[in-house]
C-alpha cells in the first residue's frame, strides 16, 4: 500500500524538528530570529545556558530578553542586513550583561513555515582575548626588559651612575615603580644584616651609591623578610596588610616587591620594588619581569663594585638575555601564529594549521609537534592523534600506533596529570616503564605535552618532542607553549564547528532545490511566495506570477524516453531560468513538466513582454519533437496574470488566475500564452 502523504504543516514540523536538533548540538551560541518583529524563533540549548534563561525564549525580544535593553541596538546587524540581505557579517561583540567578549556571524536564511530568517551564531573568544592580551603585556615588558639590559650593557666605571639610572628608568615606567634599591646581606657575629648599596628615587629624580643605611638588623625590624627571601620567594604586597607595616610605613612607601638576590647558589641580598602612591599586589607576570630585572640591576651594581663580581655578573646577565630573547622569540612566535589561525578557514585551514605548527616547533626546537583527540569506547578514554607536523623525525601520522591509544593501558599516569591540568615536562628515560616504552618506539627523547580544555572538559592534547637530546622544557618555555597549544587546539575546534555550520547551510538549501533541474522546486515557491505578497503591499507594487507548461510532453517521453525526457526538462529550465534579467526574478519547478515564474514589480507591459520572451527563448532551443501537434519543436504553453499586491491575498490566488489563464493558451492552440489580471472577473 501507498503510504500517507504528509501534510505541508507536518513536512514544516520535521525540517523544525531537523534544524533545531543540529543547531543545539552545537557548542556556537545560536539566536534565530524575525528580523521584522525582533521576536526570537529559535535559541539553542549553548546560549539559553550562557545566559541563565529558562523556557526556550520564542516569541520574546532579543534585545530585551538577551541584551536587557528597551529597544534594538543601534548597530543591530538585523537593520543592516536588511539592506544587503545576502551579505553575510562578522564581528566582535562585548556583551553587555555578562561583559564576555564573543565573535559573531549574522546572515539571513529561509526558516520553515515560509519565513525569513535572522540567523546569529557567536563563540565566547574571553579567555582567549585575555590570554592573548596578557601575552602582548608581558611581551611589552620584556621588550622594556631587552632595552634596559641593553642600556646597561652599555656601562662602564665612568658612567656607572647614568647607564644604571636609564635603565631603572625603562623599567620603572613601564612597571608603575617609584624606588628601588639594592641591599646586600652581611652575616654578622650576632645575626644577619643588610645594607643598602644603591638607590634610585624618581619623586628626587636622583640615584646614588651612597647606603641609606649601613648593617640594618633586619632579624629585628622585619625577620620575616629573611626567611622568605631565602628561600628564593618574593615579598609582594601592600605594606598596610604586611606585619611589619609600621617599621616599612616609616620610609613612605604603600606596595613592595622585594626579590631576593643569590650568587653562586648563597643569599646575596635583594632588590626592593616600591609604589609610593597606591596599595597593590603585583601580578605574576609582573613579578616574573622584576624578579629577572631585580637581577639584572643586582648583577650590575656587583659589576660596578669589584673586577671579579664584574666578570660573573656579565656571564649571568648574558646568559639571562638570552633566555630573554629566546622567550621574546617564543612570544613573537605565538603572535605570528595566531595572525595565521586567526584568518585561517576554509580550503586553506589545514594548510595554515600545518603551517603554525612547524612555526612553534621551529621556535620551540621540537622535532615533532602533534595534536590529539580524546574519545570514549565503551566507558574508557582513548585519544587518536589527527594533526602532525615533523621534520629531523620520522612523521607517525596515519599509523597503528597513534590511531587508539588507551590512556589505561599506554599512559595511565598522563591522564592523572591532564585531569589536573597538568602538563608532562621531561626526559623520556626518567619516566615509568609504560609510557618510556610508547614513547621509545617513536624515537623521542624529551617532550612537552600540554592538556586542552574545552568548555572545562578534557578534550586533548598538544605535543612537543625533541627526538635528539634529553632536556626539560624550562617553566618559561611551558608557560608560552601552552598558550600556542590552546590557540592550535582552539583554531581546530573553531574549524570544526564552522564546517558544521557550512553542512547545516548547504543541508537547508537542497529542501529548497529540485534534484532533477537544479531550480527552486514548490516548496520554495510555496514558502517565499506569501513572504514575498506582504512585502510588496507594503510598498504598493506589483506582482506577476505566469504559469509554464511543456507542450505534449507526455507524448515526447513516450516518444523518446524518460531519459531524453528529463534531459528536456533540465534544458526547458535552464532556458527560463536564463531568460529572466533581474536578481529578484525567479523560476521553480510546479510538478511534473510544469514551472511557475515570479516577476516582483513587473506590470502588465512587462509581464507580456517577459512571456513572449520566454516563450521565444524555449523554441530557439530547438529541440525535436515529432509527437507535438503546435510544432516540430518543443515549445510552452504560459498562463500569465498581474495584480497590485495587497496584504489580504495569497501566492494561491496568483496561481490560480495564472493556472486559468494556461488553460485557455492549451485550449486555443497552445505555444502561446493568455494573459488577465489579477481584478479581472
């Protein structure tokens, strides 16, 4: 038996159904939208989430219910499109009611039940924001680091003074620093005591090295200090909140960072920081550039003192420049990769991802940089690795031994390490027998792998091998090569969901389009015809709608079979398709041999115009047809009616004037066409 037929109102419930279940199995935050009413349709489960809403929000105002506003935003990309409706925009959007930071796309697409639709899907790009921000600040500093080591490399015993002042004063600036100074420890028959050996005032514009005092017993005034600073800690903070307040309170100072000094291995003494005008705690990347500044001016006043100290404060500080320059090269990598992820897209993805990660490895001396997915397999974790960059290394992509790797069985202890957001740093012959023997049989001697999150889940991994010499990545090095592994991993993520969105696109148009002629089929005319009357009545104008048959067609398939017969369609389609001139102009496929033409504001002159057109350009195709009683070619047949659009009419009522007139072409001769207007009776 036959089985039912659906309804138009079932077949629209289905592709609602369709949509909707792909759109909230996306992680994007995704608002769909009337653009004339502001009324949402549709908001997926990602963005009812990120803003707390309950119910599904349809039938509600975007702007008040998502941006907690009384009217549209000014810059309200629905408005916008209105005026380009096949422009598709992209932009960067603070949002107003949780302050997250979100990329967004917006472009209209055709919504079951024949409406038009404003489609906007943003990802939250915060962290990464911040992330990136963060980076350009503390490159910032080491640049200002860089200069002032440069200054002072510059120093001689004739203008210790001037060099050493400049380059406190590059880093001052940039670091909100008031005073410092440098203070020596000296072990005393009673206890330890420091003294100061040089200062810098930027309120007296003077520096000197005159001791503001001389064997301080700081065991008395603030023994805690000794303690901490020993064991190679900071002191960082307000001095309001510090127990010692009222013997630092003395010298004016609100905030310190005191960062302690050592000299072959022995306490040497310590650099003092201060803000003489607000109470802060200084961020660790901030304590991470004094700490290594600290040094730098530490190591030059022990130059200025003695030939000796001069020789072994010129090893350290050269050997600190360049771990600098190689953490600034690390940092203008990280910089130039995510330029590259950033526009990234398309065909050219995996190409600019392959790219960036040779990049990183470059700069990082990795042989081999490698990305891993995780996965589940009846309750167990596995991870397979999808991406591979390798050069001076044997490439491992597309082999057994990384296409499904247990964590249980292969690295049970890295999966303990990545669900604490740990990264596994070292040497492959220090580690446990099970993952030294995985790691062997690829040829690595030391590595760095870096956890990835998404969304607080355990998505992955990014690696790092060296496959010539065992090393540790130092603390530096781990902490930038994390933040190039999240923008890798990220670009892929954000890859990955934007071909899912091209596959949902693409998957909406084909409902629209007839297989067999490549036009718009009945369901397109169906669904924009009615949209399509109630904007016109607005503006008054008219509309004519024609109504095409194939002259004889039945007899041509029986005359030259169902394949010539579809071919003759494709060509009958193809010609009305082409004969139209104008963008809003469009031709769908009725049913069968049959088409229907829709001319928006076309008048009767016009629409005649247009039908002998059509019909001219059809018998110019010249295509045989023995069976037909109106000419040796095939040829059309076309009912043609115009009317002023009103908002109380349908797309039916055109199709049915359009559909009376075909008959009388039929009957009177057909290869023809018959025209009424719409007011006719």
């Amino acid at each position: 038996m036959p089985g039912k037929e659906s309804t138009p109102r079932e077949s629209e419930g289905g592709q609602l159904a369709m949509l909707t279940s792909i759109l909230n199995g996306m992680d994007a935050l995704i608002t769909v939208c009337d653009p004339e009413t502001f009324e949402i349709l549709f908001l997926n489960d990602s963005i009812r989430d990120f803003f707390g809403i309950e119910g599904d929000g349809v039938g509600e105002l975007c702007y008040e219910l998502l941006q907690n506003q009384e009217k549209p935003c000014e810059e309200c990309p629905y408005l916008q499109l209105r005026q380009k409706p096949d422009q598709v925009r992209k932009w960067i959007h603070k949002e107003s009611v949780k302050g997250s930071i979100l990329s967004k796309t917006a472009r209209f697409i055709d919504w079951p039940g024949g409406k038009t639709a404003h489609l906007e899907y943003a990802t939250d790009i915060t962290e990464a924001r911040m992330a990136r921000e963060a980076l350009e600040s503390r490159e910032k500093m080491l640049g200002a680091l860089v200069q002032a080591a440069l200054v002072l490399f510059s120093q001689n015993e004739d203008n210790f003074l001037d060099t050493m002042t400049a380059g406190v004063n590059i880093i001052a600036d940039i670091m909100g620093i008031d005073r410092m100074s440098v203070s020596r420890y000296d072990e005393n028959t009673d206890g330890l005591y420091a003294s100061q050996i040089y200062l810098w005032n930027r309120e007296k514009d003077s520096a000197n090295t005159i001791p503001g005092f001389i064997n301080n017993p700081y065991i008395k005034q603030n023994p805690r200090w000794r303690d901490i600073l020993s064991s190679g800690e900071c002191v960082n903070g307000p001095v309001s909140l510090m127990p010692e307040a009222r013997a630092i309170k003395q010298f004016g100072c609100l905030s310190v960072l005191a960062v302690p000094v050592f000299v072959g291995g022995a306490f040497w003494g310590f650099v003092l920081f201060e803000d003489l005008k607000e109470e802060r705690e200084f961020t660790n990347n901030e304590a991470d550039i004094l700490r290594m500044a600290g040094i730098m001016f530490a190591n030059t006043v022990m130059h200025n003192e003695t030939a000796a100290k001069i020789r072994l404060a010129d090893k350290q500080l050269k050997r600190m420049m360049q771990e600098i320059e190689y953490q600034n090269h690390l940092l203008h990598t990280v910089n130039r990769i995510s330029a590259i992820l950033l526009q990234a897209e398309g065909k050219a993805f995996e190409r600019d991802l392959l790219r960036s990660m040779g990049i990183m490895a470059e700069a990082a001396r990795a042989d081999r940089v490698y990305i891993w997915e995780n996965y589940l397999k009846e309750g167990e974790r596995f991870c397979r690795q999808t991406y591979e960059w390798s050069e001076g290394a044997p490439p491992l992509q597309g082999s057994d031994i990384v296409s499904a790797v247990s964590y249980r069985d292969t690295a049970p202890n890295w999966e303990r390490a990545f669900l604490h957001g740990e990264c596994i740093n070292g040497i492959v012959s220090k580690m446990h027998t099970v993952e030294k023997d995985f790691l062997n049989s690829q040829g690595i001697r030391s590595l760095l792998v870096v956890p990835i999150y998404l969304k607080e889940q355990f998505w992955g991994f990014v690696g790092f091998d060296d496959c010539h010499k065992e090393r540790v990545f130092s603390f530096k090095e781990e902490q930038i090569l994390r933040s190039a592994s999240e923008l890798i991993a990220n670009a892929l993520i954000r890859n990955s969901m934007e071909k899912s969105i091209l596959y949902l696109e693409s998957e909406a148009d084909k409902i629209y389009y007839d297989p067999l002629t490549g036009i718009y089929n009945r369901r397109f005319f169906d669904s924009t015809g009615n949209q399509l009357i109630r904007t016109l009545s607005r503006s008054g104008g008219n509309l004519s709608v024609m109504m095409i048959d194939i002259d004889f067609f039945k007899p041509y398939n029986d005359a030259y079979g169902h394949v010539r017969g579809d071919a003759c369609l494709k060509a009958v389609a193809e010609t009305l398709k082409g004969a139209l001139t104008r963008s809003d102009d469009f031709v769908a496929r009725y049913g069968g041999e049959e088409f229907v033409a829709v001319l928006p504001n076309t008048d009767e002159a016009g629409a005649r115009m247009m039908a002998q057109r059509l019909l001219n350009a059809v018998r110019s195709c010249e295509i045989p047809h023995k069976s037909s009683d109106a000419a040796s070619c095939v040829t059309i047949s076309i009912g043609v009616t115009t009317g002023k659009a009103g908002h109380t009419q349908s797309a039916n009522d055109y199709v049915r004037r359009a559909d009376a007139m075909l008959y009388e072409s039929k009957h009177s001769g057909r290869n023809k066409y018959t025209f009424a207007r719409m007011l006719d009776s």
